[in-house]
C-alpha cells in the first residue's frame, strides 16, 4: 500500500534553533497536511497543502507541497519549550477521490531551554 | 479543543466483549473518519462516513463496524475484543469538499 517516510524520526534542539522535517512517497499526493500530537492527546491541524509547490506558513510556522507531489517539508522557526510534541505528515493519495489521509510515522521533536 | 467531541475518554475491558466508541463531528461537518493509533503502527485510517454513508474504507477487521446517524453522530463497534485491539481511537471530521480533517480527544482502549 501507499506510505509515506516521515524523517527525522525525532529531534533534539537547543530553545531558538530552527528545525526542519519531511515526509516522502514513491506516489502522487493531492493534499499534504501537517499534525501536531501532544502526549494523549487527538492530532492538531497546523497546515494544509492543496497545490503542487505551494507555500504555506502560520505563524513560526512554514510548509511546502513539493513540485512533484511526492514530498513535502514542514520548517519551524526560533523554537519554543511549546513546540515539544510529535509532528505527523499526512496526505491524500492523488488516486483517491475519498477522503482517507495516509499518515507519516512522525518527528518526535524536544526542546531544550 | 477542535469542536470533535469523543466518549468515553478510557475504556478498560476484557478480551472477548464488545464496545461501542461515541463521536460527535465538528457543527456543520458531514465527513467522519476513525482512526486507530497505536505504538507500532501509528496512525491507521479505518473508515469513512459521509453524510450517513459508507464513503471509504481502510484496514479495518471485521470485528469493528461503524455508522453514521442522520444526526450525523458516529460510533464506532470492536467486538471479540483482543490484546493486541489496545489502542487510541480517533474520530475526525471535516466539512463537505474540504480534506482538512479534525481530529477528537481520542478514546483509550485497553483490553485486558
């Protein structure tokens, strides 16, 4: 089936410092979408990507649906103690007329103050 | 808090029982999709319902089913329970023509 390689698999960084993640598939996806899981608690929209090459950002906050619809990148800027939880990619598969988003197997991100 | 609303929160119960899992969509939402999240599979789409409908469906055994109420209220159903059915549920939902998908407060499962 479809799957999507989320990497890093987690992070450690210094308060401040600025982190980047990905997600890449061998196959073509119609919308990306960036997640963000604190500990028992449901995933959190950050972005969503509709456009092959669009850039997104909201707030400290930036992510780009890749040219070739097979990638897509999330950057967080001066990070915060906040930011500390899992970030998940997910994606609409291009053959899918359905709702049904495949999920990466996300970044665990700490920070350190 | 997303507006999905889930219950009950925790549920602990024994191999071979069936459960019911609750989800209340987001006001206006006539998507609902449920996930099953555990550590070594991450997230995993079960099933979609729109508008009262079967719209897709995932990796979901055939001891789980699941509907849409013309409330548009879901439940999700795990009967003959096993060990390895311990997990978080989630429930999401989004508005018609729109993928963006939010999630509930999620169920914990835990068989023992």
């Amino acid at each position: 089936g479809q799957q999507l390689n989320q990497s890093p698999q987690s992070m450690f960084i210094q308060e401040g410092e600025d982190v980047s993640m990905n997600c890449t598939s061998s196959s073509i996806f119609n919308t990306w979408l960036w997640y963000k899981q604190d500990p028992g608690e449901g995933p959190v929209l950050l972005i969503a990507l509709y456009k092959a090459g669009e850039l997104t950002s909201n707030g400290r906050l930036t992510a780009q649906f890749g040219i070739t619809r097979k990638d897509s990148f999330l950057n967080i800027s001066a990070s915060i103690p906040s930011d500390v939880g899992i970030y998940f990619c997910a994606g609409q598969p291009g053959s899918s007329n359905t709702g049904k988003l495949i999920f990466g197997q996300g970044t665990t991100l700490q920070v350190k103050p | 808090d997303s507006g999905v609303t889930q219950t009950p929160k925790h549920l602990i119960t024994a191999t071979g029982q069936r459960v019911t899992l609750r989800c209340s969509p987001r006001s206006g939402d006539l998507s609902v999709y449920w996930y099953q999240q555990s550590l070594d599979q991450g997230l995993q789409f079960l099933i979609q319902y729109y508008n009262g409908e079967e719209r897709a469906k995932g990796n979901i055994l055939e001891r789980f089913s699941a509907q849409q109420f013309p409330d548009l209220h879901s439940e999700l159903n795990l009967s003959s329970l096993e060990l390895g059915d311990s997990a978080l549920y989630f429930c999401a939902s989004s508005p018609a023509g729109n993928n963006e998908q939010f999630f509930g407060p999620g169920t914990r499962l835990t068989v023992l």
